[in-house]
C-alpha cells in the first residue's frame, strides 16, 4: 500500500486483499451486525448511551480478525473514511 489512496475505488482492491481469511471477514460481519443491533436497541428502549458503544462492538471483533486471523493492521488506522464505507 506504497501508492496514495486518492478514489475509493482504488482503496478498495487493497482492502479486499486484506480480507482474504473467511474468519475475519466474518468477525467483521459480526461487528457490522452488532452495530446495526445495538442502533436498534438505542433507539427501542430511548437509551442514547449505548450509541457510545458503537465503535467498541463494531470495531473489536474486525480488529481481532485482523491480528489473530489475517496478521496485518487494519486499514482503518490509515484510511478511516475509506475503511467504513467498505464496510
């Protein structure tokens, strides 16, 4: 990843080489699915404060995937935009 990521489009063939392990990309559909869940419960019960949530149920299972299962750092640290709409 030498080359400047200036179009999504050329951010996402990166991104989809560093998914290959079907162990993160399915951690990363856990994370993605308990963001939507919690979203939902935030606004069923009235509670805002689980909306601070968000970045820890929906980050730590991707992030795992990526240090235990795919060995790299995840593209969020460098690409953050980028990354979630990927997502």
């Amino acid at each position: 990843m030498n080359k400047p990521m200036r179009r999504f489009s050329d951010f996402y063939s990166f991104y989809v080489s560093q998914h290959q392990h079907p162990m993160c990309r399915a951690l990363h559909y856990v994370g993605s699915s308990l963001v939507l869940l919690f979203i939902a419960l935030a606004i069923s019960l009235g509670n805002v404060c689980l909306l601070l949530l968000l970045p820890i149920v929906g980050y730590a299972p991707a992030w795992l995937g990526h240090y235990v299962f795919e060995h790299n750092r995840p593209a969020t640290f460098t690409h953050p935009i980028y990354s979630f709409l990927a997502d």
